[in-house]
C-alpha cells in the first residue's frame, strides 16, 4: 500500500477520534444514550417481571382489587378453558369464586418488548377450580402488557394453552388417528 494512502488512513483515523471527544464534550449525554436506552430497556423489563409476580399473587389470593388495578379497561383473556373473557367478566369469576387457584409455580419467562408494548410468555403448572370443576395442569401463557403514558403498565391480553402431558398426548393421538384409508375413498378427496 503506498505510503500516501496510509498517511491519509491515519489522518482520517485521527480526525475521527477528535470528533468523537468534541462530540463528548460538548454532549456527554448523547454519548451514553446508546447505554441509557439499554438500561432502560433492562428496567421496563424488570418492572413487567414484579408485575407478573403481583398478578401471580392476585390470583393465589383472589384478590379482585389489585386485579382491576393490573387490568386495562379494554382487556381480552383466553382462558385456559378456552372461554373469552372481558375486564369485568375476569373481576367477576374472581369476585364469584367461579376461578379460585391454589397453585401457580411458574417457569421459562420471557418478557419481549416491543415500543410500548411487553409480551410475557411462560410455562405454569397450575392447580385449582373454575367453572367446570377442578383445574390442573401445565400451561403455556402470553400475557400482554400495554405502556401508560405515566409510564405505568396495564394487562391488554391474556391466553393460556394447555401442554399435554405425555401419557394424554400419547393416547390422544392413537384416538385422533383416523382409521387406514386410501385417498381415494376419503369423501375429502372427492
């Protein structure tokens, strides 16, 4: 490489790091803004966390108060059993005893944020009654929350999905297999 051309990389080099400590000095704040935002991020996450813990407590305790506090007023749920519930609808199976849990033991969090919104998702093993009766099991939730303008978190959207366990998954799938046919007497290739 001729030596014009490395004179000429150093200078750039050099210019370069003059600007990056004018721009420093003159702005400290904007040169940590790229850790700020990561910091910020780190927090968000952490203040979603104590909140799942809160609603985690709410629902162990029945507690229909702080419930309507983490709820937003527009929130959606799909429970575990498949039923949609609106804000007033969840208050009131609480309220009325229609959901009591005993146990709720959660595992593999993840709290993915996205602008202002955060997505939880987790496996619960759970134990309790509802509607239909005695509830146990494990489940997979999403459980999505919504940043206030006070900066504050509600809970949008709730769905549970129930894991099989392997014993039932097994034997549900010898059910669900349909008996040997050929393509061509199954009325769905007709």
């Amino acid at each position: 490489m001729p030596r014009s051309v490395q004179l000429f990389r150093v200078s750039l080099l050099a210019a370069a790091s003059l600007l990056t400590c004018f721009v420093v000095a003159v702005n400290p704040q904007h040169a940590l803004a790229a850790g700020n935002h990561s910091e910020k991020k780190h927090d968000a996450k952490r203040q979603v966390e104590l909140l799942e813990e809160q609603w985690r407590m709410a629902q162990l305790a029945s507690d229909a108060v702080t419930m309507d506090k983490l709820l937003s007023d527009d929130f959606i749920g799909i429970s575990m059993s498949g039923q949609v519930s609106t804000k007033a609808q969840q208050l009131d199976r609480v309220r009325s005893h229609k959901l009591m849990l005993s146990k709720i033991e959660l595992s593999d969090r993840k709290v993915k944020l996205i602008g202002g919104i955060a997505i939880v998702t987790s496996r619960a093993e759970v134990e309790g009654t509802n509607e239909t009766g005695p509830v146990q099991g494990t489940f997979r939730y999403t459980r999505v929350y919504r940043r206030l303008p006070s900066g504050g978190w509600k809970i949008t959207s709730f769905e549970a999905t129930r894991i099989p366990s392997a014993k039932t998954s097994s034997n549900d799938q010898r059910a669900a297999k349909p008996p040997s046919a050929s393509p061509t007497s199954d009325p769905r290739f007709n």
